[in-house]
C-alpha cells in the first residue's frame, strides 16, 4: 500500500482521520501526523499545518470510490463532493482564480510577501526521509505538475510516457496549439475528469507558473481551485536554493503539494540541495 504525504492546516486530531477519507477514500489510512511551524522569529509568529502520512490503496487497483467499480458519472459527482468539503486556506469558488481585484487574493498575496521577499530569510520545513510518491494513474484522475517556465511540460511528458500514456493538457502560462484543452478553474477540471474516464486514462496538467510576486499569487489561487487529486511541482536543480524554496513555500502556503519532480540535475554539482525543500521527491531526471 503507497503513502502519500501532503499539508494540512491546524486541525483537531480527531478530524485528520474523517478528512483523510474525504480525500483519498474510506481504505485511506493515516500512518503520522506531526505538527510542523515554519519561518517565525526566535520562535514567534511562525506558521504552523500539519505534516500528514497516509497510507492509500494501490492506484492500480480498483476501490469503491473509483471509476472501475462506480459508474463514472457517479465517480466525478462523488470526487466533486468530496473537494467541496475540503478546508481551503482561500475560498477560490467565489472569484475567477485569475482575478486580483478580491480579498482571497490580497490575501495570497499577502503571504507571498511575507514568505517569499528577497528581503526576507526563506522558510524551509524540516522533515525526516521522504517516502516515495506514487503518480495517480487510474481513468479520471487529474494530476496537475507546475513549475516555472517549460519545466511543467518536460516533467509532464515525461512522466506520460514512462508511467501509462496519460492525457496531457495545459494550464497557466503554458502556451500550446489550437485545439488542446487546458484545465484552468474547477469547471475545465471536471471536464477533464470526464474525458479522462470515458478514453480510460488519467490526466496530466501541465501548468507553468510566471515569475512576480502578483502572477505567482494569482497562479497558487488557480490550483486551489483546480483542486487536483495530486499536485506536484517540477522544480529546477541548477537554480539558486532560495529563489526555489520561495516560489515553492508560496504556492505551499495556499494548496497541499504531494511530491516534486526534479529537472537539470546534470547541470549542477548539487543537485540534492532541493531535498531540503521538505518534499518527497517523486521524479528525476538523475533516474533512468
């Protein structure tokens, strides 16, 4: 049975286990949950969430929550439930994900400044040895990769290609051809779900995230409202350590991020200094 890790703002203990189900289905088990605080000083104003571990069951294998053993209407009808249950750091529903005339974004923004200024020390989480990430690959799954620049897009063919010929469309600043869906809100989502069900495969968003402090809220604002079943950011080797980590927390800050896929590890000499982003480390470019 994989684990699968992501954040969860500070909740009661007795309610990880019932949101846990919500998200990954009734068979969904949770292995640990630690309190983790980021950033602060000398102990103060740090931010806390939740560090949680579950066990899920095998995405190859069929659960009752699943398309093979429900039909898929009743599927997407269920999963859409479920994220509406989700507690969102930002209500994203309300607004275009895009718009920065509301408060959800001001305050996105708000905790960007804070956690990615220049100016500021960059907070990392420490975390113990990241267990391995399984890439969701069952027919209706939606997996969103985003990451600065064409990094997305590599990471997503990639991954297409050597784990089961998934789908894959475009998101954010991802510029593509006529005629190829792009997954931008909840609603290009779950039409993307749909398709995914009806041709039998999973699909793959490639979403490239723009640099600036207001475009790269404005992006963390649009996966919330995506709300994928996975999340994972391709993240650059050869890149300053402190310019990944502040685009990384930022977008940690807003949604839950499961695993990172991992680019241009031969143009460095230290490729390993992203372990220190906290996340587990589902795909590189080092491998194969």
């Amino acid at each position: 049975m994989p684990s699968i890790r992501f954040r969860l703002d500070p909740t009661p203990l007795d309610r990880v286990a019932e949101t846990v189900r919500e998200r990954y289905g009734p068979e969904a088990t949770v292995r640990s949950a630690e309190e983790v605080r980021v950033g602060g000083i000398g102990g103060f104003f740090a931010r806390k969430f939740l560090d949680v571990v579950v066990d899920v069951p095998d995405p190859g294998q069929p659960t009752e929550w699943t398309a093979q053993r429900r039909g898929p209407i009743d599927d997407l009808i269920e999963r859409a439930d479920r994220a509406d249950r989700r507690d969102l750091p930002i209500n994203v529903s309300a607004v275009p994900p895009l718009s920065t005339e509301s408060d959800a974004f001001t305050g996105v923004l708000e905790d960007l400044q804070r956690y990615a200024s220049p100016s500021a020390p960059v907070a990392v989480a420490t975390r113990s040895k990241a267990r391995p990430v399984v890439l969701l690959k069952a027919p209706g799954d939606l997996v969103v990769i985003a990451g600065i620049g064409d990094d997305a897009m590599t990471v997503a063919r990639s991954l297409a290609g050597e784990r089961g010929g998934a789908e894959i469309v475009a998101g954010g600043a991802v510029h593509v051809g006529p005629g190829v869906p792009r997954v931008t809100d909840r609603r290009t989502a779950f039409s993307a779900r749909a398709r995914g069900v009806e041709n039998g495969r999973a699909t793959i968003v490639a979403y490239s995230i723009e640099p600036g402090d207001a475009r790269l809220a404005a992006h963390a604002a649009a996966l919330a409202g995506i709300r994928p079943d996975q999340l994972w950011l391709a993240v650059d080797a050869s890149r300053k350590p402190e310019d990944t980590a502040a685009w990384v927390n930022a977008v940690c800050t807003v949604v839950s991020v499961q695993a990172l896929a991992v680019v241009r590890t031969a143009w460095t000499s230290t490729p390993d200094t992203v372990r220190s982003l906290g996340l587990p480390e589902g795909w590189s470019d080092a491998v194969g």
